[in-house]
C-alpha cells in the first residue's frame, strides 16, 4: 500500500497568540508559543507549548512535546516525541582557531570579524527519525543520527549513534537496553509496514497484544490490496 503523500511548505507559523491554534487547512495543531520554520509538513502534527520545527520533513501523526527543538531532520509517521528534547543541535568545528561562533556568523554579535568564514558543515547533515519512534523528556539527538523504526530512547538520553529498529536505548552516551520485540515479531512489524495505514484504517485492531494485531493488519492489507 503506498501513502498518499501531501506535503506543504511553510516558510513561518509562529503562534504567539492563542492557547492552541488549529490549523484545518494543514491538519496542525499548535500551542503557544510554538512555530514551524521552512519545514514541509505532512499534515496531522501537534506542537506542545513553545515547541519549534526547523527546516524539518515531517509525515503524519506526529507529536512535539513542551520546549523541545528539532532542526534539519526527516521524521516518518507515529512518532511522539517528549518535553525539552534537542534533535539536530548546532556543531561547533573542533579544529578552528576557536568554537566561538564570531568565526562564521557576522550577524551575532555588535562587533565581528571579517570576512567571516563559511562554515556549512551543519547544513549538510540531516538527522532521521523513521516511523513509530519514541523520545523521552530531555533527550539530545545528535545530528546526522538515525533513529530506526519501533525503537525508543529512554528520558534523559544522550544519543550519538544510530539506534536499530526496535532498540530501547538509554543513558549518555545511550546504549542498548534491550529489544521491544522477539525477532519474528520485528520482522513481521517491518515487513508489514503497518503505519502506512490511517488511523481509521486501524480502527478495531487490538493494539495491546501484538501478535493479534499483526494478523489483523495483515488482513487489512490483504482487503486493500
């Protein structure tokens, strides 16, 4: 089944205003104080308060906890992410004269040196988050990370590698905690690829005892197809 996939560019949303803004054209929710910035969005996204999406690609059904930040990133669908989260921080050159910022950006300071000098290292590294991928509260993604599909990252974490599919990690820097799922059950997860469906296409599935529900979607499928 593929995913009819209608994406939009928003250069600027800033909600500065209202307790929640919604959005019915672009299916957003938004809190104060949260924005979108040069992003393309999917539809079906929720901002908690004071929460920023930054030149980000985002499917469907995602969630943005309070405070948090992401720049530069891919993020797939069902992904809920937590409170004061850093995904895609700024990397500041190890091997310069300094790391102070005055270096490259001639627009910080009331005095800087010149010429400054580019530094485009940041731009060129995107972080991915595939589908179904937790966050807990106050972690920090490296950029440039993969977070696969089904796995979680414990509250707290500091994440600078890739994290496999369906891998709980935990700690700073995280390691792996263990696995959601026997290998039959990911296999079957991935291959089903279930969060192509709509919400309302998984309506009556039984979310709480896995086995069953990945027999009901293959059901689903299997009608659809």
């Amino acid at each position: 089944m593929e995913i009819e996939i209608i994406i939009m560019y928003i250069e600027k949303i800033e909600n500065y205003n209202e307790s929640l803004l919604i959005l019915d054209d672009s299916k957003i929710k938004m809190a104060l104080g949260s924005r979108v910035l040069e992003s393309y969005i999917d539809g079906n996204l929720f901002l908690d308060r004071y929460s920023c999406v930054n030149r980000v690609v985002c499917g469907e059904f995602n969630g943005l906890g309070n405070f948090s930040y992401i720049s530069r990133a891919n993020i797939g669908r069902y992904c809920n992410m937590g409170a004061r989260i850093s995904v895609g921080g700024f990397q500041h050159p190890l091997d310069w004269l300094s790391i102070s910022s005055v270096q490259f950006r001639s627009d910080a300071f009331f005095e800087g040196a010149s010429p400054a000098i580019d530094y485009l290292d940041n731009d060129n590294i995107v972080t991915e988050i595939n589908n179904d991928v937790w966050i807990g509260d106050n972690v920090v993604i490296k950029s440039g990370v993969t977070l696969s599909t089904g796995c979680v990252v414990g509250a707290g974490s500091v994440v600078t590698k890739d994290v496999a599919p369906y891998e709980i990690v935990v700690g700073n820097p995280a390691k792996i905690l263990r696995r959601r799922f026997d290998d039959g059950v990911i296999g079957d997860l991935l291959d089903l690829e279930w969060w192509t469906l709509s919400p309302i296409e998984l309506s009556n599935v039984s979310f709480n005892e896995v086995e069953i529900a990945i027999d009901q979607i293959k059901e689903i499928k299997s009608n659809c197809s």
